[in-house]
C-alpha cells in the first residue's frame, strides 16, 4: 500500500470518527441527555444568547468525546482497541455479499461481546447501520446473530427510520417478529 493510498485510507477513517461522534452527541441529545457544566460553560461562550448556547453545546461534547477516544485510544493495547484493525465499510461489503453466519462469527473472532456490540452499532458510510442493511435484504439468520450480539434494534438510519420500520414497509413478517422480540 503506497503512502498515498495510506493517508486516504486514514483520512476516511478520521471523518467517520468525526462523524460517529457527532452521532453520538445528536444521540444524547434527542434522548435528552444534558451534561450540566457543559451546558453552562456552552451558555457562558454563547455569552447569554440561548440560539448560540446550543451550537456551542454541541462542539464542547464533541471536543470530550474526541477527548475521550484519545484517552482509551493510548490505554489500549493491540488487542483490545474497540475494532481491533476492523473496518465497518468492510464488514458492510460482507454482509452485502450474503456470507453465512460461520463467516460472521470467524470475523470477530478474538474479539470480546462488548467492542463486538459497539462495532456492530456502527453505521456505514451511507448512515446505515449493520442491522438495517440486513433486514433490507431479508438476512433473517445474520440478523438474529446481530441482536444476539447487542445489535440495537432502535438505532434511527439517516433517514429516520429503524429496522422495524424498514421490515414493516418490506411486508418482511419474518423481520418483523424478529425484531419486535428484540424490541421489547
């Protein structure tokens, strides 16, 4: 691999961290989940005006997210780092390709179930997450071994929608009741 083709790889890999954490953040903050000193210093930055309060809310919870990441980042070993050298746009493209369970399992392999659930909430470079696309294309098995793996059925897509939602427009009675279990 040139160091081009190094430096591309990695910058992609930068903005989808930096997409994650904005995620993230908007995540916290639909759910209303308000970290009070952070809310106060936005408040005292944004000089009293509420409209700028929340913008810089939002860069200072980005900035401890970032913060955070890096702290764990340079804790970590080799082998217990969050993906352990995995990719999500990788594991997409598999998913993509309707590898069986077994192919699944061997991928995350030597990895423990948390940084397995974390990988696995992942979303991809067009704002889906694993289960979504699974459940787009009727992978019932690969979708049940996702929930069983801490898939969150709720996660909202780009585009607003969760799992359910796509399997109900599908008229997918499989998914559906897979993902009503899970659910719940």
């Amino acid at each position: 691999m040139s160091a081009f083709d190094k430096f591309k790889k990695l910058n992609v890999a930068h903005q989808k961290t930096e997409e994650a954490v904005y995620s993230i953040v908007a995540q916290e903050m639909e759910e209303g989940v308000r970290h009070n000193g952070r809310w106060l210093k936005a408040l005292e930055q944004a000089e009293g005006s509420k409209e700028k309060q929340i913008a810089k809310y939002i860069k200072l919870s980005v900035e401890a997210l970032k913060d955070e990441i890096s702290i764990q980042s340079k804790s970590a070993g080799p082998h217990n780092s969050i993906s352990y050298g995995r990719d999500i746009e990788e594991f997409v493209a598999m998913l993509n390709s309707n590898v069986p369970v077994v192919i699944i399992e061997d991928y995350f392999y030597g990895m423990n179930s948390q940084d397995i659930k974390s990988f696995i909430n992942l979303y991809d470079g067009y704002n889906n997450y694993p289960i979504h696309i699974l459940v787009k294309k009727s992978q019932i098995a690969l979708a049940q071994w996702l929930l069983e793996a801490g898939a969150n059925p709720i996660l909202k897509n780009y585009w607003g929608y969760t799992a359910l939602d796509i399997a109900e427009l599908n008229h997918d009675k499989d998914a559906v009741s897979l993902l009503q279990r899970y659910s719940a």
